[in-house]
C-alpha cells in the first residue's frame, strides 16, 4: 500500500471516486436503485476495464468514512453498492457497520483477490484471470459474474461455478467492447446451458452513471 495512503488500515479512511443515487445495471439487481460507493485503486489491470480512471487510489481524497456513510444515509436511498477499482483492498467494516446500524443493505461488487472485509447483504463475485479470487469467497458468493471476451472465458466460468454454493445465481455478461461480437455466442450458450443467465449492462443503454 502506497505510503500517501497509510492511516487507511482500520477502515476509518477510504480513498472515495465518486458517490452517487443510481440505478443499478448489471447482474441480479440490475434495475433497482441504489446509492453507489466508487473507491480508488486497483492492481488487477483488466485490459477491457472501463473504470481504469479508478485505479490509482493515490490520485482521490481520503475521505473519513463517517462522511461517506452519511452521504448515503442522507439520499434516503434502501441500498449501497461498494464497488471500484478493487473495493477489497481496502477494509470496509467501518463502512458496513455504519450502512447496516441504519438498515441499509450493503452490496459489493468483487473480483474476490483479496480478503473479504465487512458484513453484506448481497456478494457479487466477479472474478478476473490476472488475479484470480481466493477460495475462501466462493461459497460467500450470493452471485457469480463472469466477463465474457473470448471463448475461453466460457471454460473459466464452468471452472467457477463448480466452487460456488448451490444458491450462487450464475450469469455470463459480454465485454462491452466486444458486444456485437460475442453476444450471439453468449446467447447460444445460455440455450444450451440453462443454468447460466445474462447480464447486461443496462446502465449504458439508458445512458446513466
């Protein structure tokens, strides 16, 4: 961890992207609103990320975590999703202390590479092929997201829903850059394996945050 960012340790500080009253748009709760908590940095290096401006924590305040839980307490909003960057590299019980103490549901969005911090009432794994999860997650997994590039990735996302608990709702989503691409491959594949379902990133097609 970069030296500008110590002091971040006991969750008390994070290093905040932006926050903001959304619609959800990808996965099991696509369509539901939302407060979302973006936060700074990530070592994974996605080749398709579209949230690289994210991944240098170094570049976004620290901000004490009582003002972030606030923000979202105030917008009157029923849940929070903590995403990034990598919001796991950073510790999120304080956060999910204070969001819970005022009913709030939490939710994160993961690539799983670090150790799971926090309490949440939803767990969206998505896993990454440059630093794949830990095992510990799997089975804490309420929902499974595999990005989908190249043909490959249907063999990896096979490999990951035999580690997930039984409940995991399993969905396949296309690498945006590649939707016209791989979507009919997307679809011919859910036809024939009907325990996968797909995620689409509805948020673009309605042009929000």
């Amino acid at each position: 961890m970069a030296k500008a960012l110590d002091g971040v340790s006991d969750g008390t500080k994070l290093p905040l992207v932006e926050e903001f009253f959304t619609i959800q748009g990808e996965g099991f709760n696509a369509g539901k609103a939302a407060w979302l908590i973006r936060l700074g940095g990530c070592d994974i290096g996605c080749n398709w990320c579209d949230s690289r401006f994210s991944w240098n924590a170094e570049m976004f305040p620290l901000i004490e975590t009582e003002t972030i839980a606030g923000h979202a307490i105030q917008s009157g909003a029923k849940s929070v999703v903590v995403t990034g960057g990598e919001p796991l590299m950073w510790n999120l019980e304080t956060l999910c202390s204070m969001l819970r103490e005022r009913k709030i549901s939490t939710f994160i969005e993961t690539s799983g590479a670090y150790a799971l911090s926090g309490k949440w009432d939803w767990i969206c794994l998505s896993p990454k092929k440059n630093m794949p999860p830990s095992d510990n997650i799997f089975k804490q997994a309420d929902e499974l997201k595999v990005i989908i590039e190249t043909q490959d990735d249907f063999k990896q996302a096979e490999r990951y829903k035999k580690m997930v608990g039984p409940e995991c709702k399993l969905f396949l989503q296309p690498e945006w850059s590649r939707f016209k691409v791989i979507i009919p491959e997307i679809v011919s594949y859910v036809k024939k394996n009907p325990v996968w379902r797909i995620s689409l990133q509805i948020h673009k097609y309605m042009h929000i945050p």
